[in-house]
C-alpha cells in the first residue's frame, strides 16, 4: 500500500503523444510493481500507529492542499486509484494538475466555492451551457453572481470582484464555438474555465490556448460507456491545491471504482473519439442534403456531436429512433439523441433559451461507434415518420457554429 501510495506522482517523462498518453499516463509506476492492470484501493481509512505523523499531514493538507504524501488518512483527502485518473488526465489536458469530483456539476460546484472563498463572488458567463451549468450560476444558489455576455462583451462585463469567465466550446447543444485565445485575452488576469466536455482533450486542449481551468463531465467522453459518473477540473497546482480542500470540506469525491473505470475509459479515448467523429462528418454531409432538416450545426474543429432542426415535429423523431437510443447524456459508445428544449436545456427559462439558439425543432445527437449505413438508416426512417415539409426554402446550409443561431423556426 505504502508502495502503490508513493508511487502516484511519478517524474513527468518528456512529451509523449497523446494516444500514448492515453494509455501510459497514471499508470507509469506499475511495473515497477510487478503489474499490469492499475490496483483499485477502496479503503475508507489508513491505518497508523504514529498520530504525531498524522496530525503532521493534516495540518500540511490544511494549509498547503497538496496530495499527501503517503497514505491519504482518510479517502475523503484523497484515493490513490483516483490519483492514477487526475495524473492521467492532466497529462492529456497538458496542465500541472487534476482533481476529480463524483459530477460535471460537483466539479464546477467547487471551482465556484474555491472562488467564492476568496472574495471572488462574480462570474462571467457565455450561453449556452449545458442546461444545468446554466442553472447553477443563475439561480445564485452557491451565493455566486453571473453576467450574462456575448464573447465581445466579457471585456467590459468583468469587475474588481470577478473570480471567473465561464465559457463551453463547442457548446451544449447548438455546438456554437468560441475562440478561447481571443476570449482568454479580454479576461486579463481572471481565469478563464473551458468546459472541454464536448471536445475532450483530443480535439481542443484549452490551456494551450490560455485558458486557466478546464472542466469536464467525465460522465460523458471520458468515461466513454455510459457507465460512470464523473467530474474532473485540469488546472494549475495552486488552484488544484484549492480545489481539494473545497473537496475535502464538502465531501463530492469520485468514487475509486468510477475513477478505476474513467482511467481505463482514457486509453481508448482518442480512437472513440476519431472514429465517432468520422461517422458524425458523414452524418452532417447527409444530413445537410436532405430536404427534411432545416439547418444542421456541426463545429470546425469537428467531434462526434451533432445537431440539427428538422421542419416537422422533432418528438416524432425521438419516438421514431430503433437503433439510436432516446436519451439525455452523450459520449457514449452507441448513440443517443435528445430534444433539449424538453430535456437537456429544460430548466433553462425559455426565452434565455430561444434566445441562446435553443429552439424548439433543434435536436441533439452524440455519435457513437455503430456503423455509419446503420445509423443514417435509422435516422431516416425516424425522420421519415414525421410530415416531409409542403415547401422547400431556399437558403438551407449546413451552419458553422461560430455563434449564437437563429432560434428554431
Ligand atoms: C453533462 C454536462 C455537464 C454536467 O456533468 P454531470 O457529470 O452530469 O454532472 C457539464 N457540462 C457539460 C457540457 C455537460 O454535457
């Protein structure tokens, strides 16, 4: 135990790639102790016969938040198989540090508390976020204040109190994108979060273009099977330090299975990733020339998201999908798809919604890895349930989302 506990912040090797990253990060010590698979440690407690040595790790995790150095004391502190996912992690992030949390929504809990906790009560925020993100910073539950902008507004909405600019690209769900540079510029010195959900660290990495924090819903890309439900924060070791003692105050641990799950979910991550994406491109391509869709958003950088505005009764699609799967959530090996004016986006109050892009007839869709013919196959004979449109408008393109789009029509 002592072994696998000193052995989870092994000496940064040299850049590797990110598909080796993939399956080597977090896991760099386990031949050194005659393994292959990583160990899962689901103890509570740490047992130890010196209380002077304890009090001396408490008190240094009081005051410093760094990971302990040898056993954890207690696993509200920290779990060494969830430490294997946080190094992994922020090596494919490309950050200092990880933290993990038991949700997407712990996770940005806590960077909302570590914030607050320095007086910084006031966010900036971009729409749309994913549905409850939006929720959280606008109900003011957690005593935060939002400001609601456009990318070209943040600049001016930013005052002395402001802890923290908030953006998601591609966003949940109109997959509108944000250029991270421009925006990290107008924040100055207040962190910028990127909530990388939806582009996983395969396809966007936003501190390489100066974000300071990234969140994650691991339940969703990381995880990668709609089995596991996770949060994690990528960022600098002196706001990671942080963010585990709001962690260790407020208790929203990963469990170690679900981070002994997200770890193995890592390996695969940039061959889902791709793959899926491939069938999306070819989705959005049919999609595009086909006179039943209004409109389809797919972002430049790609991904496996995509979504669309049919011209009949999107319902009819949801009860009419065989194959794909009704459902809310996404990054999932097999495909789900969603309507988020009823159900993602729902809690959001409507006229925020339409007015972020979220219409009535926009459907959400995660690609998953089935083959391509089978999943066009059911998507039109969903779409084909439903009234083909009377007229044809003219002027119907596939649309980058590079921003904000007409509500549903
Ligand atoms: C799902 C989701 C979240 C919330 O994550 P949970 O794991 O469900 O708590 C946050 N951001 C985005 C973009 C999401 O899709």
């Amino acid at each position: 135990m002592d072994n696998e506990v000193s052995m989870t912040h092994p000496a940064p090797t040299p850049s590797r790639a990110l598909a080796t990253e993939a399956v080597h990060a977090g896991r760099d010590d386990l031949a050194s102790l005659g393994l292959h698979a990583p160990p899962i440690d689901l103890s509570t407690t740490y047992p130890s016969h010196d209380s002077r040595g304890e009090a001396m790790r408490i008190d240094a995790f009081a005051t410093t938040g760094a990971r302990p150095d040898g056993p954890p004391v207690y696993a509200r502190l920290d779990n060494p198989t969830t430490g294997r996912f946080e190094t992994a992690l922020a090596r494919l992030e490309r950050t200092e540090s990880a933290v993990a949390f038991a949700s997407g929504m712990a996770a940005l809990t806590a960077v909302l508390l570590a914030r607050a906790s320095q007086g910084l009560r006031h966010v900036v925020a971009v729409r749309p976020l994913y549905g409850c993100s939006d929720h959280l910073l606008g109900t003011g539950l957690l005593g935060t204040e939002v400001t609601w902008t456009d990318p070209a507004g943040i600049a001016d909405a930013i005052r002395p109190d402001t802890g923290l600019v908030m953006v998601e690209t591609p966003a949940n769900p109109t997959l509108a994108e944000v250029d991270i540079r421009a925006v990290a510029h107008a924040c100055g010195t207040v962190p910028l979060l990127v909530d990388n959900t939806f582009a996983t660290p395969v396809l966007q990495r936003p501190v390489e273009h100066g974000a300071r924090i990234v969140l994650h819903s691991a339940t969703k890309y990381l995880g990668g099977h709609g089995d596991v439900m996770g949060g994690v924060v990528a960022c600098d070791e002196e706001f990671a330090a942080t963010l585990r003692q709001v962690r260790f105050a407020t208790g929203g641990v990963l469990h170690p299975l679900a981070g002994y799950l997200l770890l193995r979910g890592l390996s695969t991550l940039p061959v889902r990733v791709r793959a899926a994406s491939t069938s999306a491109a070819e989705l959005v391509r049919r999609l595009t020339a086909d006179p039943r869709i209004a409109r389809v958003h797919y972002p430049r950088i790609g991904g496996a998201m995509i979504s669309f505005e049919v011209y009949g009764d999107p319902h009819r699609v949801i009860s009419g999908v065989r194959l794909i799967t009704p459902a809310v959530s996404l990054g999932s090996v097999d495909s789900l798809i969603q309507h988020p004016a009823s159900i993602s986006h729902r809690i959001v109050a409507e006229g925020d919604r339409r007015a972020s892009g979220v219409g009535d007839r926009l459907l959400r869709m995660s690609v998953g890895l089935e083959d391509v013919e089978d999943l066009w196959a059911d998507l039109c004979q969903a779409l084909s349930d439903g009234p083909l449109p009377s007229v044809r408008p003219a002027g119907r393109t596939l649309q980058p989302s590079n921003g904000p789009t007409p509500a549903g029509r």
